[in-house]
C-alpha cells in the first residue's frame, strides 16, 4: 500500500470512530430527555390514552371494580361495568391495570376534561338516581343525592330520609344503582 493509501485509510478509521462516539452520545441523549419528559406524564394523560377500554382499578375503601374507562378528568375517572356506572375520585385509586402505553398530554383534553367531581355528582342528583356513596374507609352511603356543595355532597339515606354530609375528601367512588 502506497502513504496516500495509508493515510486515506486512516482517515476512514478516524471518521468511524468519530461516527460511533457520536452514535453513542446520541443515544445516551435521547434517553436523557425520554426520562427528563417523561416526568411530565401524569395519570390522567396515560388514562386518557385508554378511554373505551376496558380497565381494573383499586379503589380505596372500595377495592376492585372492572369496567369500561369512558371518562377522565383531572379529578375523577368514569368507568362503565354492565348497567352501573363508578365514578371515581383521582386520589383513591390505587393501581389500574390495562392501560394503554401511550399518553396524551393535557392541551389535547376536551374542555370536558376539566369538570370537577361536584359536576359529576350533580348529574347524579339532577337525575334523581340511587348512588352509593363509598367511603375511602369503607363505609357506605346507599341512598340519594340531594344537593352537591363547593366540597361536599348531601345523601338522603335509609326509609327515614335521614340527610348525610359527606366531604368530598373523604368519597372514593359513586356508584349509580340501576
């Protein structure tokens, strides 16, 4: 081999070598900001991905309910199980399972996504509907909505028409009666 060959030569090993540090910069990069972005991810966008699936959740003072997720709020989800509907305060649940990968992130929500838990309550009272109001301790309210305050709810209970006040911190889940 003649010096200009050698050196071309050189100069091919070189680049190479510079190709593959960079390669592995690149890479180590890219999965630098895959994490620092994925800090961004909330529940509610992975959920969000996973409207009309169907969905195991662990709900405090409920345990597991099984179901079609068809809403989801920043404060609350809506799942559909048979001819009930569940719906769910954010800082109850515990686990879901069968969600998708994918998340779909805050400025893509519906407006709707930004109704709070009162309005998903008032649907219920204005409806007149039997609930059950569970309790992130487990107790439970069986009986009516009456009126639903800024941080509270009203439940019209038992054949005595007693009235509970139920704070909103403390409700898991309302599930509707068919």
């Amino acid at each position: 081999m003649s010096w200009d060959e050698d050196l071309f030569a050189l100069f091919d090993e070189l680049e190479q070598q510079a190709s593959a540090a960079y390669a592995a910069d690149r890479d180590a990069e890219v999965a630098d900001r895959s994490r620092a972005e994925y800090q961004q991810v909330t529940m509610a966008g992975r959920l969000m991905a996973t409207v009309g699936s169907e969905v195991t959740v662990s709900v405090s003072g409920v345990g597991q309910v099984e179901g079609e997720l068809q809403r989801v709020a920043d404060a609350w989800i809506l799942l559909t199980t048979g001819d009930q509907d569940w719906v769910v305060r954010m800082p109850a649940v515990h686990t879901i399972e069968s969600v998708s990968v994918r998340a779909i992130p805050e400025v893509a929500w519906s407006p709707l996504a930004r109704i709070g838990f009162g309005s998903a309550l008032r649907r219920l009272s204005e409806a007149g509907e039997r609930c059950v109001l569970w309790l992130t301790d487990g107790t439970r309210h069986d009986g009516t909505l009456r009126r639903v305050g800024q941080d509270f709810c009203e439940v019209v209970t038992g054949e005595q028409r007693r009235t509970v006040l139920v704070s909103f911190d403390h409700v898991a889940a309302a599930q509707s009666r068919p």
